[in-house]
C-alpha cells in the first residue's frame, strides 16, 4: 500500500535538514598542520595561511603548527622563503617551504642548534644554497667552497683536498684538520681530528651551514670552525625521479640517479652517482660509487624521525706533488717515485644514523642522534703500503627550551672509534718497471681507540624586541690509547695513553638589530684543536706525552645589512684570532713527519660579502655576488728546532681572496652564470723565502631549461673552467724538502683549460 504524499514528503525533509547539518558540520571541522623547512626539516614559525577563496588569515605558532576551520586552496608566505599554494582537504598535513636565495637572512639557521632568523645569529655563518651548488661543475666542491670567505680550499687532484677557515687547517701537509664537520648530526671528523668531506656527491647535499672561528659552545673541538652539510631531505606529497648525465674533459664521465617518493607524513630519497675521470695528471685515474638515503617519517604533531644512511666507494691514484722545474715545464707528470710505484688509495666508508625529534610542548624539544660508521682503505704508497680499518659508534642528543625571553639548549656528544693500521713494506724497485707497488713484510701493527665527549650549554636572551645576547659553554674530554701489536726484539712496544686534560670553552655573544635592514653582532670564544694520533707519536714510534693542543680565543664583530628593497645586500665582519701552542709538522723524511708545539700564531682578517639584484622581473633576472678576504696572518711567536720565525706570515694561506660572478636568467629557460677568482701569494716556507705568484681564474656556465609539460622538465648545461688557460698551483706543499738530492716537491698543478656538459631530467609522476 502506497504512503501517504505527506509522510514521504517529511521524510525527504528530514533527510535533506540531515544532509545539510552533516555537510555543514563536515566543512566547519578543524584541519590541522605543521610547516617545516624542506631541507633541515626546522618547524617555521610565523608564516601567514591564506585562503584563497575568501581570504581569511591564520599564523603558524612556534612549533610551526596551525589550525584552519575549512578545507580550500591555502597560500604560505613567510619572507626567506618561496610562497606556496597548497589544497588542505582533510586529517593532518604537513607543509614543507623552500629557501628563497634573494633574503638568506630572514631565514631560519639551525647551525647553532638554537633555531633563530640568520640576522639575529651573533656568530658569522655562511649559507650555501642549492643556487650556488649549481653555478659550476658538480664534480668538484672545491669551487662552492672557495666562494665563501675565509674558507680556502685546496685540490691537488679529486682525492687530495685541504681545507682551512680563517687561517686554521693550514699547516697541515695532508687533509683536513682542526675543523669539525657533520653530515645532518652524525660527525665526518675521525676521532683524530681528520675532517673528509669532499668524498661526498655534491647533488646529494642540499645546503651548507659554515660557522666560522671557535664555535666552541656548540660542537668542541675545532679552533676553525664548523662545516654543517645538510642532506636533501625526501619531498612530502609528491613522487619524481631525476637523472642527471655529464661528460668533459679528461676523461670525466658521471651519472646521477635521484629517486623520491612522498606520502603525506613519510618520504624516502634515494641517490645514486658514479664518477670517473682520467685526471689532467699521469698516475691520477679517479672512481668513485656513492649512494645515499634519507627517510622522514612524522608520527605524529609531536614526534618525527630521520633515518640516512651515506655509502662511498673509491679508487683514486696520486700524482703527489711535483718539483719547480716539471711545474713550469711539465705540469702534467706526476712525481717519480709515485709514478713508479702507482701510488692510489682504495676506500670503502659508509655512515648510518637516525634521529629523533620529539615536542614536549610548545616550549620543550628534544633532539637525539645515534650513529655509526666505517672505513677500510688500502693506500699503496712509495715508502710503504698502509692499509686502514676504522668503526665509530657514538650518539649526540640535546634538549631545546624557551622560556618567555629565554631560549636555551643543554646537551651532550659521546663519540668512539676504533682505528687499525698496519703497514707493509713496498717492494715496487725490486720488480720490472710498470709492476707497481708489491706488498712485502710487515713492519707495524697499531691499534688505537680514541673517544671524546662534549657537553655543552647555551642561551639566547631577547633583552629586548631588538637585543639578543647568548652565552654558551663547552666541555671536552680527549684521550687517545695506542695499543702496539707488532713486537719483537728489533721493534719495542710503543703502547701508551694519552688522555689531554678536561678542556672548558666559553662563548660570549650579543646581536643587535638596529632597523629592519641593519644588524651588528659581536662575540668572543674560545676554542681547541687536539693533535692528531700521528701528531703524537715522536721518531720512534712512541707517545709524547708533553705535546698539547692547540688553544685559541677568538673576537669578531660584523654587520648584515640590506638596502634598495632587500636588493642590495652587504655582510661584512672582522675578527682576531690568537692561538697558543702551535703544531708543527716537523719533517723526519719524505712525505713523513712528527708533531711538535712551537709557539703562537696571530690571525687578524676582514670578510665582506655583496649580492645585488641589478635586474628582477618576471621575464629576465641579473644578480651579483662578491666576496672579499683580506688575511694579515703570523707567526706571533715560532721557534722550531733552533730557528726564529717570529713575525714571519702564516704559511699557507694567501694575502687575499677574491670571488665574484654574475648569473642572468630568463623566462624563456636560458641562464648564464660566470665566476672571476683570484687568489693572492701565498707563503710557501716559514722562512718565507719562497711564494707562489697570484693567480686569477674566469669560468662560466651556460644552459637551458625547459618544462616540456607540467611533470617533464629538461636542463641542458655547458660549462668552460679556467677559460684564459691560466697555469697556477691548485696546492701546495709547505716546506718541502728534497732528500738524496732530489729536488723539493712544492707544487700540485692545477687544470688547464677544460670543459663540461651534460643534461638534467626530471619527471614528477
């Protein structure tokens, strides 16, 4: 029996007010989110939520999280970053903002653990973007560094590489020493100082974070500073693949696979690169795997974690360095006993490390990182065959407060190597010329265990709106055990401890910022750089237990400032360095030396640093960039072994340095980036009897960018280095010292004119 109309027409009623109230209800619900930095994954703060449709505004708290009351299209906009347009639809989203190269100093910086805007940091740090990551040739960072200030890298091939900040690293004959470096949180320096860092595929990075001077407070040991590399972190929200294939000269060949997948709260980035090259130099063949990943996973509004994992294999041979006569006449010979003996180094190193972040509240973070590594490496070399086995274990963990004006971090690093050598004779004369080296008896066996932990404290007090002033303390402990296990009646046990005394470092800082466009900043540390293990040990193998570390106190003030509506940026800074017992490497034979304190050194220098947007519209764009350093470095006091060095120039580090470039760009996809170095004389022996000639070099970069649709895009690139051929030392070796007569080896011959090209794809699916 059919109902009444009346009924059914209720019924429909009643269905349609349901409808409606359930709908209404649905759209009004409370949508949640939290925006982070792309790159170090840092909650942003203060970054304006607008609805496209009807305008409405909310602001992001300090943790980065925000409510919204209607699901729509949502534009972010925070200055220091790119504006974004994203659809907020339901459950909890998280929002990652990209850097906006043209105003470093709004952004956020993490290098200091404290996160703060970069105009408020009252210690002087440089940021490299991916921008200037891509102005060269991705095979080298030695370039990418040498833009930075007071940062001077030197590359005698792709596998020999010295770095020094401000002075500090200089006088080491060998690698990187006496400045820290990290990858995300987990330490590249050995438990015996030794930093590598170039080992690393350059696209695998997608920031750098320098502290320059005696960063103490933050991360210990380190008289010149901190390299902070930040990983590229997986994209939220989005699947592409990238692959990027480049040739040029010299045999070089490299090829790059990038592959991320993004859910809403997980990701997960994986890259891959293999590079080769000939070398310009005899003896100097280059191969190197690396494969990277990186996962983030959010768990919830509280709690996220980081997992990477870092794996590099290499096979580099060393041409070493050359005497005067085969620089000038014949640069592309490499020296004769490591021609002879086809000296290379074979090595496998991986790191693996996750992290944890967790809010307590709005006002408390913990932070904590556990981590591992490893190294083997098989270093033929034309007085003995080295082989090396290195594991380290270690966790670094810290706890981020505010409390009204208050912002402050406590925390602490525990870090354990083991490190095995054991050495070989070489018996490559006793066989046909061409055999290369043959391994022979064993002479040593060492095995050491060094360890070290920090603890470390610092504030940031707002005294007010403009006014912030930071203190911050650091302790360390260093010891070293060397356990000798070769002995016999010719060859003495030469096991020892050395444990350096309790080391306290203190770091006074206050910023200011007088207008919107004008900060000045000051502050004083202290600092300390341990000897290495091979510093210690005296000719005989055994430990020297008066040697000390280096200690130093730095002072700097500087100014970040902008003008022409942030068009025109100006950083400068000028600072002093003093550093009490200085290390020595003393040479007891060739390529061999020991570590002695001879006296102090005095640093005195002045960065400055322009970027200016001469042209920025929507159809074409031209900016600036210079860097300037002056170094007035000497020997303040330096006796060694009887002779007097005291007021001699620092050796090893240039009078000046200067970089600058321009990068046009335009709608239409061409871009044009070129860069004019040059590099003052740098003293060559304490004596100071012998300098290298100053040198410039031009290198330029052309390519072309198309989006063949809205997921396909293409980057075709051609880049020239050193385009007027110049004929320069890309490093040197201080004073050599030739033995049986032969003539000293100073010199690494730097490339000639050389090329590059190479295609980026891209496909978002």
């Amino acid at each position: 029996m059919a109902q009444p109309n009346s009924f059914i027409l209720k019924k429909a009623l009643f269905f349609s007010f349901f409808l409606m109230t359930f709908s209404h209800s649905y759209c009004q619900q409370t949508l949640k989110g939290k925006i982070i930095d792309s790159e170090n994954g840092t909650p942003i703060a203060s970054v304006t939520i607008k609805n496209s449709q009807n305008n409405k505004i909310v602001i992001s708290n300090t943790l980065g999280e925000f409510e919204v009351q209607e699901s729509g299209i949502y534009q972010f906009i925070k200055i220091g970053y790119q504006e974004k347009n994203e659809p907020l639809n339901s459950g909890f989203t998280i929002i990652q903002l990209e850097l906006n190269p043209s105003n470093l100093k709004e952004i956020i910086v993490t290098a200091n653990h404290i996160p703060q805007k970069l105009k408020k940091s009252n210690t002087t740090i440089d940021i490299i973007t991916p921008k200037d990551m891509e102005r060269g040739n991705t095979t080298n960072v030695m370039d990418v560094l040498n833009r930075v200030p007071s940062v001077f890298m030197q590359s005698g091939s792709l596998n020999t590489n010295k770095i020094s900040i401000r002075g500090i690293g200089s006088r080491n004959l060998y690698g990187t020493s006496k400045i820290r470096a990290y990858f995300q949180d987990i330490p590249l320096t050995s438990g015996s100082g030794e930093t590598t860092i170039e080992d690393f595929e350059l696209g695998s990075i997608s920031r750098m974070e320098i502290i320059k001077g005696a960063g103490s407070s933050i991360y210990g040991a380190g008289l010149g500073g901190t390299i902070h590399l930040i990983p590229k972190n997986a994209s939220l929200n989005q699947t592409d693949v990238q692959s990027d294939i480049s040739f040029g000269s010299f045999g070089l060949m490299k090829g790059v696979l990038n592959i991320n997948y993004g859910a809403t709260k997980n990701s997960f980035r994986a890259i891959y690169s293999n590079t080769h090259s000939d070398g310009y130099r005899d003896n100097n063949e280059y191969n190197r795997q690396t494969f990277t990943i990186n996962s983030n996973h959010f768990l919830n509004n509280k709690d996220d974690i980081t997992l990477l994992a870092s794996y590099v294999d290499l096979k580099g041979f060393i041409p070493s360095s050359i005497n005067e006569n085969d620089y000038l006449n014949n640069p592309k010979s490499a020296a004769f006993t490591w021609a002879q003996s086809k000296g290379y180094e074979d090595s496998k190193r991986g790191i693996i490390g996750g992290s944890w972040n967790h809010h307590y509240n709005s006002n408390v973070k913990q932070a904590t990182s556990v981590f591992a590594s490893f190294k083997e490496a098989y270093e033929p070399r034309p007085f003995d065959i080295l082989t090396e086995n290195t594991s380290a274990i270690g966790i670094r963990s810290r706890i981020l407060g505010t409390f009204k004006k208050l912002n402050w971090t406590l925390g602490g690093e525990l870090f354990k190597d083991s490190y095995k050598s054991r050495n070989f004779e070489n018996l490559y004369q006793d066989y046909p010329s061409g055999t290369g080296s043959v391994e022979g008896d064993k002479f040593s066996d060492f095995k050491e265990n060094r360890s070290y932990y920090n603890l470390f404290f610092e504030t940031n007090y707002n005294l007010s709106e403009k006014m912030t002033l930071s203190v911050g303390f650091n302790f360390n402990k260093t010891s070293y055990d060397l356990l000798d296990r070769f002995v016999s009646d010719e060859n003495p046990d030469q096991t020892g401890t050395y444990k350096f005394k309790g080391m306290l470092s203190p770091k006074f800082g206050v910023s200011h910022i007088f207008t919107d466009n004008i900060s000045v900043y000051s502050n004083i540390s202290h600092g300390f750089s341990p000897p290495t293990t091979a510093e210690t040990l005296l000719p005989d193998g055994l430990i020297n237990a008066n040697i000390k570390p280096e200690t130093g106190w730095n002072l700097e003030i500087g100014t970040r400032s902008s003008f022409i509506n942030n068009r025109l940026q100006i950083n400068l800074a000028l600072y002093k360095l003093d550093v009490r017992n200085l290390l020595v490497a003393r040479r007891t034979g060739d390529d061999q030396f020991i570590g002695v304190n001879a006296g102090k050194t005095q640093h005195n220098g002045l960065e400055l640093v322009i970027k200016h947007q001469w042209l920025q519209q929507e159809t074409v764009s031209l900016n600036q960039y210079v860097s300037y350093t002056l170094n007035d470095f000497k020997f303040k006091e330096f006796v060694d072994d009887g002779n007097n060095f005291s007021g001699n120039k620092l050796t090893g580090v240039p009078s000046n340095l200067l970089n600058t470039g321009m990068d046009f760009d335009t709608q239409l996809g061409i871009y044009t980036t070129i860069n004019y170095q040059y590099v003052g004389q740098i003293p060559m022996t304490d004596t100071n009897s012998l300098f290298t000639k100053d040198y410039s070099l031009t290198n330029i970069k052309l390519g072309y960018k198309h989006f063949i649709n809205k997921c396909f895009k293409v980057n075709a690139y051609f880049g020239l280095d050193n385009i007027f051929n110049t004929h320069y030392a890309s490093q040197i070796l201080i004073n050599a010292t030739g033995f049986g007569g032969a003539a000293p080896r100073y010199y690494y011959p730097g490339n000639p004119t050389n090329y590059y090209t190479g295609i980026n794809i891209s496909y978002m699916f």
